[in-house]
C-alpha cells in the first residue's frame, strides 16, 4: 500500500487530495503509476493524460518519472512549480 497526494489542479480533476492505494506487482515506477491511474478514467484519465507534464516525489524527495515505487510510502504527484 502506498499513499497518494494530489496538488493543485491534480487534485481538483480527481476531485480528492489523496488516497491509499495497492497497485498491481507490474507497476514498478512513477510513470507506470500514472498510466494505472489514468486507466481508472474520469478525473483521473483527465489528470494524467499528459504524464511529461506532472512532477513527482517519492517519500519527500523530488524524482523522475523512472523512479522506482519500490517500498515507497507516500507518493506526491503535482504539476510543476513556478515562482512569482
């Protein structure tokens, strides 16, 4: 089980800030799991419809798509952050 949080408009196209999810053994990375959670549609199909456009962190610590998901706890997907 691994706990998802969702930002800005992640979030309002899901229409929730997070959840607890169990995966299936073949997603093994960052973007295999936003392609599982795309394929669930609706706001998340909508979410994740352009994954190059989402930035991740993995327990806290900024990663790549290609990052391994293995023994994480707590997965942040977000768009990218822009100063002002």
């Amino acid at each position: 089980m691994v706990r998802l949080l969702y930002f800005a408009w992640v979030r309002e196209a899901i229409g929730k800030d997070g959840e607890t999810v169990d995966p299936p053994a073949e997603v093994v990375d960052v973007a295999g799991l936003v392609a599982w959670l795309a394929g669930r549609g609706g706001g998340y199909a909508e979410a994740f419809a352009e994954p190059a456009r989402l930035r991740a962190a993995v327990d806290q610590a900024f990663a790549p798509l290609d990052t391994s998901i293995a023994g994480a706890v707590e997965i942040a997907l977000f768009p990218p952050v822009t100063g002002g």
